[in-house]
C-alpha cells in the first residue's frame, strides 16, 4: 500500500482526529489476532463524522492480514482487507457494502452472525440509521473526486 499521500498517527496534529486514531488502534488491538500495531497512517478525516486509517500489524500466527483499514467515526468501527480497497475512498465503499448487507440481513430478519460485525442491537431503528449513514458515504465521500473533499488532519 502506498502511504506516501497519509499522514503517520505519530504526526497528527489535530485532537479530535488523534481521538479518532487512539479509538481506531484500540479498536483493532482489541481483537485477539492482533498481536501488536506495527505502524498507522492516517488516510482521511473529518472530526467526529468519520475516519480511515491504514495500519501495519504483526498477527498472532501466519495467514491472518498484515494490513488493514480501519473505520472509525460516528458509525460502527470495522476493519476491512485492502485486497479490493487500493485507496481510503474504497475502503470506505466496502465499508457501505458489508454495512448494508447487515442492514439487510436485520431487514430479512435473518441472523447477522454471517455479516459484518455491527456493535449496535440489530433492530429495524439501527438498520435505518446505519442504512442513511452508508448513503451519505457513498453521496457524499466516495463517488467524488477526492480533492474536493474537507479533510480534518
């Protein structure tokens, strides 16, 4: 992954999205393949609304990625593989895909054990809400050209 255009946690300035970094290093710490983080860049920002961060990990056994995504915000945190999410904005298009198929699966009234994890109750009211916060993703993050976009850094 090339991070030349990413900020390293270790240099951000700003203590709302360093906030953010610490909520998103906790977060993948927080899972028991993780053996440490090995380093963290930020991609992009805005305070208090979203972030996405790419870190480097050291996992506990062979097989398990090394590099992640991790989105943090006013949303349900998650971490995603990098296979298909080259840039921050498709990470945070996959991030909208897998959401929405948990918001579907609450939906249909299936089990969302075989989604995405949401630490949200998986009610109809949080479907609907995670369901508006992926539309404005996708309108207002994704399907634009990124050096249009404010940025918290």
């Amino acid at each position: 992954m090339d991070t030349s255009e990413m900020i390293p946690v270790a240099d951000l300035k700003s203590p709302g999205v360093i906030e953010m970094a610490n909520r998103a290093e906790r977060f993948l710490a927080g899972h028991r393949w993780c053996k440490r983080i090995v380093a963290g860049w930020l991609a992009w920002a805005l305070v208090d609304k979203a972030a996405v961060f790419f870190f480097r990990l050291e996992p506990v056994r062979d097989g398990i990625d090394t590099e992640l995504w991790v989105i943090v915000g006013d949303l349900p945190p998650a971490y995603l593989v990098c296979d298909n999410a080259h840039t921050w904005q498709k990470a945070l298009d996959a991030y909208a895909v897998e959401m929405m198929d948990w918001v579907q699966a609450v939906r249909d009234g299936r089990g969302v054990e075989a989604v995405i994890p949401v630490n949200a109750p998986s009610t109809e009211e949080y479907a609907d809400m995670l369901q508006r916060r992926c539309n404005l993703i996708w309108k207002l993050f994704v399907d634009v050209d990124p050096s249009t976009l404010p940025t918290d850094k």
